[in-house]
C-alpha cells in the first residue's frame, strides 16, 4: 500500500519521527483497535486513535448522549443529544479522519458477546464506568490473549494500567473481585472533573498507538495513578507474581466469564 | 560527479519542508540495505535540511551537486533495513 499525498501530509509528523516512519504510519493503518465505552474515556482515545490513523476502530456502548455528558465526552456535541453515542462517536472519527473505518457496537458488553466482539481486535480500551464491566473485560482479554488498557476516573483522580498476555498481572491480579455494590460511588454519584478523562483517555490510545508500533515501555507490571489536586503522578510497581490469580493465574478458578450485579445507580457513561 | 548505481530516484522540489524530508525517508524506507536513493530538490530550505535529517537516520549521504538552476541532486545510500 503506497501513501497517498494528502496521507503523506496528515501524517507526516508522524512518518518524521524515527521510531514511526512509513513503516509504523502502516502498522497504525491496518491496525484495529475497540474502545468500550464512548463516555469520558473513551472520548479522547477514539479522537486521537481516528487521528493518529487507526485504520479500523470499533466502538462500544449501550446508552445515548445526555446533556450532563458534554462537560467531558468531547466527541460528541450539544447537537448529538439524544443520539446514541456509538453514532455521534463514529460521526465525530469519521469527520476527523476519512481513512478510519469505525464500526459501532450499539449494545452493553456481556458475557455473552464480549468474546465474539474483541476477537478481531488488535488492542482493547477499557473506557467504562462500573466494576462490572472492568472485570468482564479483563476476564474476557486474559481467556482471548488479547492485550488492553484498563482505566478508572473519579472526581479528581485517575489511573491506569495495561496488561499484554504473559507480560505481567492482569487486572484482577491486583483488584481480586469487584468491591460490595455502593461501596465505591459511581461518577454520577460523586462526579468527575472533565479534563481528567482528556489526561487518561490520552494515555490510554497512547499504549495502544506504542504497542502497534511495538516502541518504548508499555504501562504493563505499573499502575499508573494521577492525582490533579496535588498534581502528582505516581507509577507504582505491582506484584509480579501472577501464578495464583483466579483468571491469569497457573490453575485459574474463573474459567466462564461473570456477569457481576451492577449498583443500580450505575449505567450512565462516564 | 562520481557515478553511482542509483536504484531509485525522486523529485522533491514540488513540496515544502518538512514533507520534502517525509517523501525522501518513505522512499528510503521502500530501499534495501546499500541501495542508492537519487533525490532532486530545491535550494535554500531543502538543501539545508534534507540532507542533515538522512544523516540524523543513519543513511549515508554520498554527494550533493548543484544542477544550476536552482536545483541539487543528493546522493544517499540506506544504511539499515
């Protein structure tokens, strides 16, 4: 496949940089990535993947915009109001980039369609908003050896981790099962400053860009937490041995993916 | 001018910097290892930055001649693959 030269413009300062080139700009092209969620997450990550030009990026989430989403999901507008997201977000990417191919998943991800879902992908963005939904697509990236970037944000916090099969703990390594329903409030409860998903959703498509291209240090074996009040952000090391977890463990236990009970308040779109 | 066994040639004096260097380095990354890449651009900005950039990859530049009318020819050969 040769560069068009409206290609060779858009991405040039990408193909300048040594470790992208014309070879890397490729690698993104064909590359297909999903992003789970089209809310305050996964609003920056489906943008900036449309413009560094992932060639083929799904997009998943159930629910329709609302006017309390637009302090922070940038990729949709005061006039996609009622629409459903998976469409606003794929109008916004396609008026960005017109070599991104997005498919839109107009559903909730279960346990029943997760696999079938991310099974064509190459990278999995975790942009949801509920425990439930982290847990079921970390389960369902571990049984699938599919690599992805989990994120969280509540108030003015955030953090991350990615997880690439074999190179480090997964998810529930680390957080063993999802905690007592209402014992951690939601954002609708307890509200989320919209620049922190521009600041983690950023992070998140850049793992997924540095994977495709295979450069530099992934967040894998790290946690990623950022703090914007203190302004402080902290890699905190995790531990290595993934031998007894339940799901990515030597003899996992949790073999048959689970549909965890959502808080009621849940399901609104972070 | 030495002669040289020139695998590929380009003409870069139609754009503007930096897309000059971003058309020279995809038709470098099309080379083999030795393979050497002719590039005609134009004088000024180009000739300044061009070259220096090939150089900063790691490709080896051979030779740059004046074509006098504004123009050079810039001889480099791919290091690498």
């Amino acid at each position: 496949m040769a560069f068009t030269n409206e290609q060779i413009e858009r991405y040039s300062r990408h193909i300048i940089l040594k470790e992208v080139g014309a070879k890397g700009q490729k690698k993104l092209l064909n590359a297909k990535v999903l992003v789970i969620g089209a809310g305050g997450l996964g609003a920056p990550v489906a943008m900036y993947l449309a413009a560094a030009g992932i060639g083929t990026i799904g997009i998943a989430d159930a629910d329709e915009v609302d006017l309390s989403n637009l302090q922070r999901q940038i990729i949709h507008q005061t006039k996609d109001v009622g629409k459903p997201k998976v469409q606003s977000a794929k109008e916004t990417m396609e008026a960005m980039n017109p070599d991104v191919k997005v498919i839109t998943y107009h559903e909730f991800i279960t346990s029943e369609n997760i696999l079938d879902i991310i099974k064509d992908y190459d990278f999995i963005i975790d942009g949801t908003d509920n425990f439930p939904a982290k847990f079921l697509i970390n389960d369902a990236c571990v049984m699938a050896k599919k690599p992805f970037s989990h994120a969280g944000i509540i108030r003015f916090q955030g953090q991350l981790m990615t997880y690439v099969p074999g190179q480090g703990p997964c998810y529930r390594c680390v957080f063993k099962e999802p905690p007592p329903k209402d014992a951690v409030p939601t954002c609708k409860q307890a509200g989320v400053i919209g620049a922190m998903g521009g600041v983690i959703g950023s992070l998140q498509a850049m793992e997924a860009v540095k994977y495709i291209l295979g450069v530099g240090d992934l967040l894998t074996g790290y946690l990623l937490t950022y703090d914007a009040l203190k302004m402080q952000f902290r890699k905190v090391k995790l531990p290595s041995d993934t031998h007894s977890c339940a799901v990515c463990g030597d003899n996992p236990t949790i073999t048959e993916l689970i549909d965890y009970e959502q808080a009621e308040c849940d399901g609104v779109g972070l | 001018m030495a002669d040289f066994n020139i695998t590929d040639s380009i003409d870069i004096t139609d754009v503007n910097c930096p897309i000059t260097f971003v058309k020279a380095k995809i038709a470098l990354e099309e080379l083999d290892d030795g393979d050497i890449l002719s590039i005609k651009l134009n004088d000024g900005e180009p000739v300044q930055n061009v070259p220096k950039s090939i150089k900063e990859e790691g490709h080896k530049v051979l030779s740059l001649s004046d074509n006098g009318d504004g123009t050079f020819e810039l001889i480099v050969q791919k290091v690498g693959d």
